[in-house]
C-alpha cells in the first residue's frame, strides 16, 4: 500500500508546453516582439493566438512534448517516497486531440504511474500534495484542499508566488522537497 498520493500535473511540470510553443512561434515569426507564447495573455495579439491553436492542433504536437528534467526529478522522488503518483492534467476544451495525445505521452513517458486524471478543474481531485507550475490552480486546490500541501517547480510565471503550504523545487532544493514529503508522510500516519 502506498503511502501517500501526491498529484502530478503535466504541463510546464513534466513536459514543455510552452517551450514547445516558443520554438513552434520563432519557426513562424522572425521578429522576436511577435514570439508570446502565452496565449492566456493580453499582449498576446489575435494573429498570434490564431497560430498557436493552428500549432497547437497538429496531430502529434501534445504527443510529443519534450519532457522537463526537473519534473521527472520530482516524479522519481515522488515514487521513491512510496508515494502513490496520479496524472492531474487540465484538458484543453479548445484542443480535443490534446485528450488523447496527452494520455498517449503519459503511456510514453510514466507508463508506471497509479492513474491519470484530465478535467477541467483540478480543485475536487482528492490527494496529500499537489506538484504543479500554476499558481492559480496551485491555490484552488489548496483553498478546497485545507492542511494538504503543493510544490511549484521553478518556473519565470511562478517565481514570486507564496503560499503558506507551497513550497518551490529549483533543482537544487530536493532535500528540502523530501522532507516536506516525508513530513506529510508522517502526519498521515498519525491519523
């Protein structure tokens, strides 16, 4: 029996959405000014949101995201903790085809993984930690989450977020990620 369940997003946590988007878009735009991969953003004009989700729809492109070194480190710390390890995944409701690819990378890339959960919101989904790049997700799950914890890997979106119950892993604090871990671990046991 495992000991804990901690949730496992996966973009911008275990592969790279939006690297992926920033190389797609310089292939396509040589003036750096029109390169906004962020398509959630005001600054980023209509022209270029209309090739992302022309990017982004290509059969394959979700498949073969590259996979992030920092949130296999986690993902692998996470297993060896004895932790039961579950896909939480925001599906896309504009990018059908992501439903089935990111499933297909999730086969590729943690074959081994307890489960995979792709909704539309992340906040309902039952678990001890929650490992994600979002600091909007991170605190709605937290707020309908009381006295679980959350754990951002680095990211430039996320660098200034603060939690009470989150802490950041930056590649270089993965002792300080284990024992808020076994912490959690701890406390589970005591219940």
């Amino acid at each position: 029996m495992k000991d804990i369940t901690i949730l496992m997003d996966m973009d911008d946590t275990l592969c790279d959405n939006f690297g992926q988007r920033t190389r797609d878009l310089r292939k396509i735009f040589k003036n750096e000014s029109e390169v906004i991969p962020d398509y959630r953003s005001s600054k980023c004009p209509l022209h270029v949101q209309k090739k992302l989700r022309k990017i982004m729809s290509q059969p394959g492109w979700w498949e073969n995201l590259p996979r992030l070194e920092d949130g296999f480190e986690l993902y692998e710390l996470a297993k060896k903790e004895n932790a039961e390890i579950e896909i939480l995944t925001r599906a896309p409701r504009t990018y059908p085809l992501a439903w089935t690819e990111k499933f297909l990378w999730c086969m590729k890339n943690v074959p081994d993984v307890d489960n995979i959960n792709l909704t539309f919101k992340k906040k309902k989904y039952p678990g001890d930690i929650l490992i994600d790049d979002w600091p909007e997700y991170i605190t709605s799950w937290l707020d309908y989450n009381q006295n679980r914890r959350a754990i951002l890997p680095l990211r430039e979106w996320n660098k200034d977020y603060t939690h009470l119950r989150a802490v950041h892993y930056n590649g270089k604090n993965i002792e300080q990620v284990a024992e808020l871990i076994r912490d959690v671990k701890a406390r589970n046991a005591h219940l």
